[in-house]
C-alpha cells in the first residue's frame, strides 16, 4: 500500500514541476485569472471568488464539451473531494454521492437554482444518473455547509446544475449522435437562441445500452443477465424580457429510465425490472433594482419510482413491486441589495412542502407530507484586502419545530494573488418523510445538526496561469439518525443519538494556458461515528481515505485536440451481508487506478468529431461488493451544429 502512495505522490510531483515549467512561460498572456472567475452559487449573487471565502469548483462548458461520452456522475468524479462511488457500475444502476466523506443526502443538488430532493427515499437523495449531460451548460460546487443560504440538506455542500441557456441571436440547431461499447447509442438535437426579447433553449436525447451483468457472478458460468439501460430525456428554458429591468423565466425537464436490475448483491434476477420518471417545472422573475434585484421563484419536483419483480427462483418464488412518487413544491423570494460601498446584503424567504406515497408488497405510508418555512440574510462586508460574510437563518418545520442555523465566514485577498479564507458554520438535514412516517418511522425525530470548520487558502503562483489551493476542513455532527433493531414487529425503528465526526483537506494545483490547462490534486478524509453506546468506529463506507487526480489537456492544433484524466481511488471499506444468519461483516476493497483520455477533431465550423475512452488501463476492480463495474470501454460520435 505504501508503494502505491509513493507512486502516485511521486507521479503527482512530476505533474506539478511540468506545469510550473510551462507557466513560467507564459506570465505575460492575456487570460483570465482564476480569482477573477464569477460564481453566483456561494452567495446567491453574482460575485468574484477572489471577494467570497468559500471554496467553489466550476465545471466549464469546455470542460463539459470535453466529456460529451461520459455521464453526470463519471464528470463530477473528477473534481477532488468528490467520490461518486457506484458511477463506473451497470449503466442505470443508483449511485452515492459523498462530498467530503458526508453520507448521501448531506450535498444539496440544484438544477438552475432548483432544490432537487427525492422525497419518496429514505436519505432524500436525487439520482443524477437521471439527467443527460449534454443538457448541461455549467456546474458549480461550493463546498462546505450551506444550510444559512440554502436550508436542509447543504450539510456538505450544493451542486448547482445549470442547463443551457438562450444565447445569441436567431435560432441555431445542433445534432450529435454516439456510440460505443455494451451496444450503447445516443441521440440528441437541440435548439438555441433569441429572437427579439424571446429567447429559447431545448434538447432532446435518446439513449439506449444493452449493458452489462450488474451483479458479480461468483460462480463464473456466465448466465447472469445483462441489465440494460433507457433514457428519454427533455429539456426547455425559455426568457422573456418584459422591458430593461423586469424578465421572466420558465424551465422544465423531464426524463424517464428504465431498465433491468438485479436481486442483490452476487444475485441475478432475470426478470426484474424498473421505471423512473423524473419531472421538474419552475417560472420565476427577476426585477433589477438600482443598486440590486428582487427575484421571485416556484418550482415543483416530482420522482416517480417503479420496481416490478415477478415471481422467480431468485427472489424465492415471492413477486413483489415497488411504487413510489415524490413531490416537493418550492416558493422562495431573494432580495440581494448593496448598502453602500463596502456592504452588500443578500436575504430572502422560501417556503418547501413535501409530499410522498408509497405503495410495496411489505409496507404503505398514508401519504405523508411536511412543509418547512424559513426566512435568511447574509450581510457582505468588502473594505481594502478584507472580506466577511455574516449570515444566518431561521427555519420553522411542521413537524419537528424550529432551529437556527449560522455562517461566519472572514478572508483576505492581499497582492492581488492570495486569498486567504476561514469558516465556522452550522448546518442540518431534516428527517425524511419515510424516517418519520413509514412502518419503521418515528414522528418525533429531530434533525442533524452539524457544526463545521474550514481555514485555507488560494496562491496565484504565477498571475494568469498558476494556482494553488488547500483547505482544512472539520465536521461535528450530533442527533444522527440510525436505525434501530428490535425483537418485536416492524422489527426496528428510525432514532437521533449518534454521533459523527469527519475531518480532511484537500490541495489542488492548476494550469490554464492558450494550448493546455492541466491540473493535480489529493484529498484525505476519514471519519468517526459514536453510536448510542458509546461504542466508536470507522463507518465512511465505500469512502476512500485518499484520492489523488491529474489531468492534462493540449490543443494540437487549431482543429485537433485531447487529452487524459487519471484518478486513484485508495482502499475503502464495505458491508457484507449474509442472507441466511442476516449477519454483517465489513470488508476492504483494494485501491485502484483509472486512467482516461478524449479525442477531439473540428472538421469545419459545423462539424466536429469526439470520442472518450474510458480505463484505458482495463483495471479490474470492485465500488460496491458484489456488483461489477465496466472494464475497458468508449464512446464516440458526432455533433452537427446548423446555424
């Protein structure tokens, strides 16, 4: 294990003497500066990353342009401190996020700005698996607790997907078809652009996969089922502009999957089968004020879940289904205003209200709801190299009543080059509807509440080119939910009293040039929970300890481009459960090594071919015990843009 570290430090090393090489050339290009760089996500208004002291990761539409053959969950695993474990499984198959080692359901996913919760699952979590990258036009990930500005479930961060916009004037069409291995094809066409004070993007998207056996086969007959993947997928914005200051928006997406799945873990089911149906609608408007804006938005999200499983020898004979739908209404208003030179204010109110019904062959909820009211203000305070953001909030749940949550969030930005950054924050997860209402539920549940500290900083080594960044990270979490065995029927229930602590860093080197843009990071993190005993252990299951990254992309000519991704994901730890004593163990799975390159040719002004080629390396290796991931793959196609 040791030789691994070494190898990989060693190679990460020479990563970073190549790109300080490189950008000691290249201190006179005119290009934009890193700190320079406008997220919105951090403070819900537009503002430079060299005035917020928060960390932010942006995947750019040239970066996102650069992975049209990869899916959601492949793309974010490649930002550090991200580890989406189970993205490299059966296409299809559910994935769990963890940022900064936080359990799945502690990172808020936003679409345009959009809370995307599913509240027909246990931990709240959406399925990225259900939205098709080449919807998508940006991302951003702030990192560390968001709950001030965002409310439950920004424990470890937000991921804000923003989809593709209207641009530039008159209509233009794009066309892009795909394909590689386990027999998957894409289709997608889209439409982009304005006319007059309308403007209007949509795309539509097809993909079919025959897949892979997602369940390992451990008696090596090679009977087991591929379990194949289809996606049908929609997307529209659409801006108005009513006159220079007042515009309305509309988006809409919806998607549905469906597909083949196995029993469990090491089992196949050749008969069992699923369809999920994902729908999101907002409008909202947004009036420009002299020194600020008022915008207002609804949205309503709903998850339709469908599991079918006949009667078979795999699941003993026993037939069972699964329906469940999920629905969360969502109104919020955000006044952002400045006060004068050095202050600005962002504060707003927002109301959510969820909903689920859930109908399986073991177990109904009455259709439960709960709605949470909350009204927030962060204060922004800029004079000379200092920056402060003061916020907190206040949130009013229908079930389990009131809580507070803070951020204290202090930088300084000296010689025009160093950011240097420090925060102390709380944040919370609230009880989902199933944790308080199914069989196993508890009505008297509290939420977590998290308590987190971060300090870092960010280098520009040489001004438009090179930087560098490390955090320091610490979470303290208290009222952790678990679930709790008993002897008698349901069999268990849901209960606060755990206790978790997670802490970390993680560094990061990078190059953006004319030619080539390059970067190297490692991230740590490792965790403890204290169970209602007082009993502690190591539980970040299916959490690596370590993940090192590099990547490095050339533009060989004006037409002709590529680059390669590497990622080593270090040892993790995961359950393994036995059917027959209904006994767990825990089990190590190796470390291993990813390696993947993309291709790209510009033909002409309308023309472009791509393709991705994906564990170049044809590692084989183990996400979750007892299900396989895909060995030595591609995808390439073609993308037709008619203007």
């Amino acid at each position: 294990m040791k030789k691994n570290y070494v190898l990989v430090a060693a190679g990460l090393g020479l990563v970073q003497l190549a790109l300080l090489s490189t950008a000691a050339q290249a201190q006179d290009k005119d290009t934009v500066r890193v700190l320079n760089g406008v997220v919105v996500t951090a403070t819900r208004s537009p503002k430079k990353l060299s005035d917020i002291g928060r960390v932010v990761d942006v995947i750019t539409a040239e970066d996102i342009n650069r992975a049209q053959g990869k899916t959601l969950p492949e793309l974010l695993n490649t930002v550090p401190g991200i580890t989406f474990s189970g993205a490299n499984n059966a296409p299809g198959i559910s994935s769990s996020l963890f940022l900064r080692g936080a359990s799945t359901g502690n990172t808020l996913i936003l679409i345009d700005g959009f809370p995307v919760n599913d509240a027909s699952q246990i931990d709240g979590s959406y399925d990225l698996n259900a939205f098709p990258l080449d919807q998508i036009e940006r991302i951003e990930i702030l990192k560390g607790s968001g709950s001030t500005l965002y409310g439950s479930d920004a424990v470890a961060g937000v991921i804000n997907i923003i989809t593709k916009h209207p641009t530039g004037k008159g209509i233009k069409t794009n066309v892009q078809l795909s394909g590689g291995t386990y027999n998957t094809f894409k289709e997608s066409v889209g439409l982009n652009g304005k006319v007059n004070n309308t403007g209007i993007a949509t795309n539509l998207s097809n993909t079919d996969s025959r897949g892979f056996p997602a369940a390992t086969d451990t008696t090596r007959k090679g009977n087991f089922r591929n379990d194949d993947f289809h996606q049908k997928a929609v997307s529209v914005n659409l801006n108005q502009q009513l006159s220079s200051k007042l515009s309305l928006t509309g988006n809409f997406q919806a998607t549905r999957n469906t597909g083949n799945l196995p029993y469990a873990a090491f089992t196949d089911d050749q008969a069992y089968t699923y369809s999920n149906t994902f729908l999101l609608g907002g409008i909202g408007g947004k009036l420009l004020l002299d020194k600020g804006s008022l915008q207002v938005n609804l949205s309503q999200n709903t998850v339709l879940n469908n599991y079918n499983d006949p009667a078979s020898a795999a699941n003993f004979d026993l037939a069972s289904y699964q329906k469940n739908t999920g629905r969360i209404t969502n109104a919020e208003a955000v006044f952002n205003y400045s006060l004068g030179k050095n202050l600005d204010i962002t504060s707003g109110a927002d109301f959510k209200y969820s909903s689920t019904s859930q109908y399986t062959t073991y177990d109904t909820i009455p259709k439960p709801g709960n709605s949470i009211g909350s009204i927030y203000t962060s204060l922004f305070y800029k004079s000379g190299i200092f920056h402060m953001e003061l916020g907190g909030r206040y949130n009013h749940d229908s079930k389990y009543g009131s809580n507070e949550t803070y951020t204290v969030n202090p930088s300084v930005f000296v010689f025009q080059r160093l950011k240097i950054f420090a925060t102390a924050a709380s944040a919370y997860k609230s009880p989902s509807l199933y944790q308080l209402s199914s069989q196993y539920g508890n009505p008297g549940l509290k939420p977590e509440t998290t308590t987190s500290y971060e300090a870092g900083f960010e280098l520009e080594l040489i001004r438009n080119a090179l930087s560098f960044n490390t955090v320091f990270y610490k979470y303290h979490t208290k009222d952790v939910l678990y679930f709790l065995d008993e002897p008698n029927p349901p069999y268990g229930i849901y209960e606060n009293g755990q206790v978790q602590n997670d802490k970390g860093f993680e560094s990061e080197l990078k190059l953006n040039l004319d030619k080539i843009t390059a970067s190297a990071y490692w991230a740590y993190v490792t965790g403890t929970l204290t169970d209602e005993k007082g009993i502690n252990t190591n539980n970040l299951f299916r959490r690596p300890k370590n993940t090192f990254g590099a990547n490095i992309y050339y533009n060989f000519t004006k037409s002709f481009s590529g680059g390669l991704n590497y990622r080593y994901t270090g040892d993790r730890t995961d359950e393994a459960f036995n059917p027959v004593t209904f006994a767990s163990s825990v089990v190590t799975l190796k470390a291993y090594s990813l390696l993947d390159a993309h291709l790209q040719y510009t033909v002409n002004t309308h023309i472009s071919l791509f393709t991705d080629l994906k564990n170049l390396l044809d590692e084989k290796y183990t996400d979750w015990l007892g299900y396989n991931t895909s060995r030595f793959n591609f995808m390439a196609g073609i993308r037709y843009q008619i203007n």
